[in-house]
C-alpha cells in the first residue's frame, strides 16, 4: 500500500481476483455494472473556516491530503462508503446489533441480527442485502459464520479460512452466529481474551463496532 500524487487527477483502478479471472475468459463476462465511491482518507475536522486567506482556502487542508493506493481488500479500505439516500431524509442510518459489548465464556454461543434505524423511510428495517460482519481477531471464537445471505460472495466470505498471520475474518449474513473458543492455551496466564466486532450495513453503509471478551472457564 502507498499513498498517490495528489498534485493531478489520478484514477488507479485494479481489479480483484474474481475480476482478473472474468476478464481472462474473453468472453465477455467482465461487465462493470456498479461502483461505489468513499471518503476514507478525509478529515472533515481540517476543514477552517477561520482561514486567515478567505472562503476559499477553508478546505485546503483537506484538498492536499494523500490519497490511498487502491487495494482489493474491502474489509481494509472504502470503509466510509457514500451513499443514496431517499430525498427528504433527515436521519442518517444507524446500526442497532442489540449489544453494547458481547462478553461469552467458553464455548458459549450468541446470535446477533442487526437491524438498521433510519432507513428507507423506516423506523426500523433488516437489509436485504444482509451485513458485513468483522471480527479482528478469529483465534478467538470457534465459529464465526453469517446466515441468511446465499450470493456467491457472502458463499465465498462465510467459507473462506483465515491463513498465514491474518488473523481477522469476515462474513456476510442477516445474522451473525459467533462461539467461542474451548481452547485454553490461548488465554495463557490470562483469564481473558479480548477482540471487536465490526459489523456494516451493506446497503445503507450504516457501521458500529463493539468490545467482544471471552472468558476463561476450564
């Protein structure tokens, strides 16, 4: 990963594996269809409206930040994606998972279904399209899975093995099932293990994370 020169228009684009591979077949398989765009290098807290230059250098802070390298990790970049909102809406989305913090013993399970407020005009809504769910660190559960979403891609992500030294994993789901772990030598001298839960409104971009601990029982 890099940062880009912001002194002309750049657009870096590169594709994913899946998309590499479509384009390789030659058949005309590989169609854009859809793009989303976000914000993620931005810090609206630069914005001065006391600059001592004038209305126009409010936003020069911000107009000579760096911008991001693209990469096909979406759970590591367009993490603030922007959205399409109905007009009229005078709410942004938030997320209601039903938890402030998630505290499991051992081999202990839990449910989450989110639900999304604000959106659609609703007060209370599920998302078709399901949530993106993130734990940081999946050594410590012994099941981490997403149901409800049957797309190839919640599919690949709900079946997909964590190697090497990423030790993060995602899933897509309209509920997240998570279990943890029975393995005692990862807590060592502790009687704690500590992670997060990242879960995202795949059509409303709505985000909210929050403390998961486990606790040594054996």
């Amino acid at each position: 990963m890099g940062y880009l020169d912001n002194s002309v228009v750049t657009v870096d684009a590169i594709l994913t594996k899946k998309g590499r591979e479509l384009l390789a077949r030659g058949d005309g398989s590989f169609k854009i269809t859809q793009f989303a765009l976000s914000d993620d290098e931005i810090d609206y807290t630069l914005y001065n409206p006391a600059h001592p230059s004038g209305s126009a250098l409010y936003g020069e802070a911000i107009e000579n930040m760096p911008l991001l390298e693209a990469f096909p990790d979406e759970t590591q970049i367009m993490k603030y994606k922007l959205t399409t909102l109905p007009r009229g809406t005078s709410k942004l989305p938030v997320l209601d998972i039903g938890f402030s913090s998630i505290s499991l013993k051992q081999g202990a399970s839990v449910a989450v279904t989110p639900q999304t407020l604000n959106y659609l005009g609703s007060t209370t809504i599920f998302e078709t399209e399901g949530y993106t769910a993130t734990v940081a660190d999946i050594r410590v559960l012994n099941t981490f899975t997403g149901v409800g979403v049957t797309t190839e891609e919640a599919e690949k992500l709900n079946t997909s093995t964590t190697i090497g030294t990423n030790v993060s994993k995602t899933v897509i789901g309209t509920s997240i099932n998570l279990t943890a772990t029975s393995v005692n030598t990862l807590f060592g001298s502790r009687t704690q293990l500590n992670t997060t839960l990242t879960v995202i409104g795949r059509g409303s971009g709505a985000r909210i994370t929050i403390p998961v601990t486990i606790t040594k029982t054996n």
